[in-house]
C-alpha cells in the first residue's frame, strides 16, 4: 500500500542516487568534469581553501663547496566564500496520494515519476545556468514596459535562453521588487516573456528578472570569476593586487583560426604551468569553429564525456558549445583548477520524524524538498581565458 512513508522511503532510497547522477553529471559538459568535495568546509556554511602560489623557493645552483640553496617554503593565500543554497521542491496532492490504492498505485507512481522528473530537469538547467552566471540570479535585463502588464522584453533576446516556462520569477526595478509570477510563455524570436501576473510597477529600463528568493544568493559563476572589473574582489582577496586572480581576456578576437586559438592556450600555459583541457563555446562561436573545419575538409574527430556529453577535440581538448555563454564567446578553462565545494551532495530534507513529504499547513498537498550547500571555487582565476567577438574565418584562415 502507497502512503507517505513508503513515498518517502522511494524517495529517499530509490531516487536519490539517479537524481544526483543526473543533476551532477548531465547539467553541463563542463560542470561534469569538476572535481565535487567536502574537504574544505568549516562549520556549517563557511568554504575555506588554502591556495598555493607558484613555485617553491628552495631551487637554485652554486659551487661544488658552497652554500646549498636557502629554503623556501611554498606561499600560501586563503580563499573564502560562503556556501550557496540549491533548493528544488515537489508537491502530491492528498486526492493523488488517496487514490493510489489497489489498481490505481500505478497511476500515481506515475504521477510521482513525472514530478521527479521535471524537477531534476529543472535542476539540471538551473546549475548549468548558474555554473556561467555572475551569482546575482539575474535571467534577463528588460526594457522599459509602458505601462504595467505581463509582458517583459527582453534587452538582449539571447538572455531568453535563461527562461523557461514554469519557472517562478521575480522583477526588480534596482532593489525594488515591482513583479513576481510565473513564467507562462517565452519568445525567443521577439525576447518577450508572460508571466501570469502583472507587475504591479512599470518595470523600467534595466529592471532585472531573477529566479524567485535567488536575488545575489546563487553560485560564484564564470561570470564572476571573469568580470575582475565589476567585481573587484573575488573569495575575499583584492584581485588588483594579485595577476593571477584576473582571467585573460580579450575582446573583437575577430575572425576564428586554429592558430589564432593554440596561441592562446599557449600563452595561458606558458603564463602559469597549467593545461587548459576544456573549451567552452556559445553558439555563433561554435558555429564558426565547424566552418573552419569544414573549410579545411577537416574530419571533426569526437569525444564523450562524463555525462555523455558529445564534444569535437581541437588538438586533442575537448570543444563543446553551451546556449549561456554569449554566441560570439569562445571560454578556455583548466578544470583542475576548478571544484564544486560542498556540504554534501543533493539530499531530501529528512527530519526522521515526520518523512520527506509533509504537508502544507491549511492545503490538502504535501511538498518535499531537495537542497545542496555549495559553491563553485576556482584556485587559478588567471589560467582561465575568454574569447570575445568571435567571428567566422576567413577564406583559407588556419
């Protein structure tokens, strides 16, 4: 017999393992590849790494009867940053969960299944958002409305791709909220959303869509990690004060080529002992990079990741695209340097009294929530490298 122990039971037994899987692995090709710990926590929410700084001081040359070289210890910085809150929660109906009798069971695992499986593939596209953000939560930047409505467009149509129906959002005009709804309908053609409640303020220029309570509280994201001009400190260091805490940019990078990109990797390298291993692209970027090798009648030699994500090799690294980088963005990443730091994987919110799935005071409907404490760390911002205004190559271009 199904009732709200044996559901709980499932979940937390059944389900768990696949849910973290899928979340884990098969969000993002890039995401897949970074190293999860629980080693650098302190107390409850607090990621403290200790970072080494270049090379050791203890090498060097002299006489045969001279004095050996002085020790030098390695050097050391301290990172920190608070973990993030990752939440997604599913809600049963009492009628449902009643009904699930006899030759009705089925009907509702059914029902549990589809629930399951909406919410880790809302999961799924919320971390692979959050992975390249700016940890602000901010979806879109809207134009001005004209007068209260449903309706907010969007200042940059890409941003759309952010956005999927369903999701609950709110609107803010700088620090004020002036709308909150769910998303019922998104154009990617035009750049408008419908939500289906109006605002109750005229969104202005610039008024930002944010993931529902996620206002500046999401993962410290690749776009944060690689704005050193808007955000000027980065896991509590000063980043003018250190080279290797600023990411390589390069802005109009202008017509695609394979040598245009080694030289790149080179320089990061070369710069910092490292090995880039991943490149990450937005769409026109990728695109280009295919014409390029079509261009060449060069066979695109692939590769599957963990996860099963499919990625073209460049020079034996792995290239794949992802819909939230900028189209004409080309990121090149050293994935050691990288790890998602974490109380512990997702896990159900579990009081061991009352299960999993408890229900809403007043409502007939019981809701469960899943959560994951942590953050996105990255001990060598410098060795990272962004590509920007990439553009299709030109005739003949290597």
């Amino acid at each position: 017999m199904i009732n709200l122990t044996t559901v709980s039971e499932a979940l937390k037994v059944l389900y768990i393992n696949p849910i973290r899987e899928f979340v884990n692995m098969q969000a993002d090709p890039f995401a897949s590849r970074i190293l999860q710990t629980s080693d650098n926590i302190v107390g409850y929410q607090k990621i403290v790494r200790a970072v080494q700084i270049g090379a050791n001081g203890g090498a060097g040359a002299g006489t045969e009867t001279g004095l050996l070289p002085v020790a030098g210890e390695n050097l050391y910085k301290q990172f920190e940053s608070d973990t993030k809150n990752l939440y997604g929660t599913i809600a049963i109906s009492d009628k449902i969960l009643r009904s699930a009798t006899g030759q009705n069971a089925g009907s509702f695992v059914n029902a549990l299944q589809r629930d399951v499986d909406t919410l880790v593939a809302t999961l799924k596209f919320s971390l692979a958002r959050q992975v390249y953000g700016d940890g602000t939560g901010t979806l879109m930047t809207c134009k001005a409305q004209s007068a209260v409505g449903k309706v907010l467009e969007a200042q940059n149509k890409q941003q759309t791709r952010n956005l999927l129906p369903g999701l609950t959002v709110e609107v803010y005009n700088t620090n004020t909220k002036v709308g909150s709804g769910r998303v019922v309908d998104v154009d990617h053609a035009t750049g408008k959303i419908t939500l289906d409640t109006a605002t109750t303020t005229s969104a202005a220029a610039g008024a930002k869509v944010v993931m529902q309570g996620s206002k500046y509280l999401e993962l410290t994201g690749l776009g944060k990690i690689f704005d050193a001009a808007t955000y000027t400190t980065l896991y509590g260091l000063t980043r003018a004060d250190y080279s290797w805490m600023r990411p390589y940019t390069k802005s109009n990078f202008g017509a695609i080529s394979e040598a245009g990109l080694q030289e790149v990797i080179f320089q990061q390298e070369d710069t910092y002992s490292g090995k880039i291993d991943h490149i990450a692209c937005g769409q026109t970027a990728y695109l280009a990079y295919l014409k390029l090798m079509e261009a060449r009648r060069t066979i695109n030699d692939t590769l599957t990741l963990s996860g099963g994500h499919k990625a073209l090799l460049f020079n034996g690294i792995p290239l794949t695209r992802t819909k939230f980088l900028a189209d004409d963005c080309i990121d090149m990443y050293d994935t050691s340097s990288f790890s998602i730091d974490q109380i512990a994987d997702w896990e159900w919110l579990d009081d061991n009294v009352h299960g999993i799935l408890q229900r809403n005071a007043r409502y007939a409907t019981y809701e469960g929530s899943i959560a994951k404490y942590c953050d996105l760390m990255c001990v060598l911002p410098g060795m990272q490298a962004r590509l920007t205004g990439v553009t299709a190559p030109t005739a003949g271009g290597t």
